[in-house]
C-alpha cells in the first residue's frame, strides 16, 4: 500500500496550488501557511498536501479572523 494511501484513506487531500485556487490567494500565501504551522501539511516526498478537515478548519479560522 502506498504511503498517501496509508495516510490519507477516505480523505480528501489538497495540493497547495489547489487550495491557493480554491481560496483565490497565492500558492506562496498557502506556503507561507504551511511554513508557519497555521495550515497543517503533510510533506510526502517533495510534495505538500493538505487535508480537506485541515482545509476547512484553516478557512473557518480566516473567516473568524476577518469578523475581528
């Protein structure tokens, strides 16, 4: 069994660039977000992903930060 499928099984999985489209900010914005722990990654390889839970829960906490 590969090792996304081992981490990521019945989850969805982002990519950074799909999260910076998703979210209409830069793929270096997300990066900067990864680097500072406030968005959770996982580093497979050379490659980021993000999961769908972690996604929503970062988008929740943006939106929150905004109403302030």
């Amino acid at each position: 069994m590969a090792v996304m499928e081992k981490l990521f099984k019945d989850e969805e999985i982002y990519t950074p660039i799909e999260i910076a489209k998703k979210l209409k900010i830069s793929k270096e914005a997300v990066y900067a977000y990864i680097k500072s722990g406030k968005l959770p990654a996982y580093r497979i390889g050379k490659f980021w992903r993000v999961k769908g839970e972690d996604m929503n829960k970062f988008v929740e906490m943006v939106n929150a930060d905004k109403k302030q």
